[in-house]
C-alpha cells in the first residue's frame, strides 16, 4: 500500500455551530464570494473579502505574541469550495481558518438569519 503525502483536510464546521460562534463573538464570520453575490443574501455581520482579493487583504492578522492563537475566522461561500481555498490560503498564513461546509446554501437550508442588500452590521472592501 502507498502513502500519500496530502495535506490534511482544512478543518470544517457545520454552519449552525458558525452562526452560533460569529453570534457570540467568537468568531469572524468571512465571505468570499462576489460582491454581487453578497448582495443577494448574506449572513449577518459577515465581512466581505472576495476570494481574488484575500491574498492582498491584511484584515486578519496571525498570532501576535507566543500564545495567542489571533482570531478565528469562519470562511463562507456559496457552496463550500472558494472557502475551502481561503481557508487553505489563510491558515497558511498563520490565521486560525475554518471552512463553513456547504457554504451559504447550506446556511439557508438550516434556516439560519440572512440579510440581502448592502448590511450596516457586516463589511466589505
């Protein structure tokens, strides 16, 4: 039998329990999908940062001090695969990511709050 050397699996939360965390503070729940798409619905106070542009984006910071772990970021999408990739992207530089599996389709299938539009309580670049 052969080895594989495949990184591991991006760690993975349902989007319940992202709710649950971005609602209690705990988390930063982050979009990456088009502004377009962020406009016909979205979860509340997620903040927008296309997936093209999170390479470049400085908004989340890695630990600081030995210790603190910074904070953690839920990546959102549509159905789970641009978030997987932030995810990735992010963890690699040093900022707690997890990836909000099935994306905002899966949010919206649990009946979870959305808002459509702009949003006063979310942010975009």
């Amino acid at each position: 039998m052969a080895l594989s050397h495949q990184p591991p699996a991006p760690a993975q939360i349902d989007p319940a329990e992202a709710h649950r965390l971005a609602a209690a503070g705990e988390a930063v729940l982050l979009d990456v999908r088009e502004p377009a798409e962020y406009v016909e619905v979205h979860a509340p106070d997620a903040v927008l940062v296309p997936l093209g542009r999170l390479g470049t984006y400085d908004g989340f910071d890695g630990p600081r001090e030995p210790g603190d772990e910074g904070p953690l970021v839920l990546a959102l999408c549509r159905s789970g695969n641009r978030s997987k990739v932030a995810t990735d992207l992010l963890n690699a530089r040093g900022v707690r990511t997890v990836n909000v599996v099935g994306g905002m389709r899966a949010w919206l299938e649990a009946g979870l709050p959305s808002h459509q539009g702009t949003c006063s309580h979310g942010a975009a670049i």
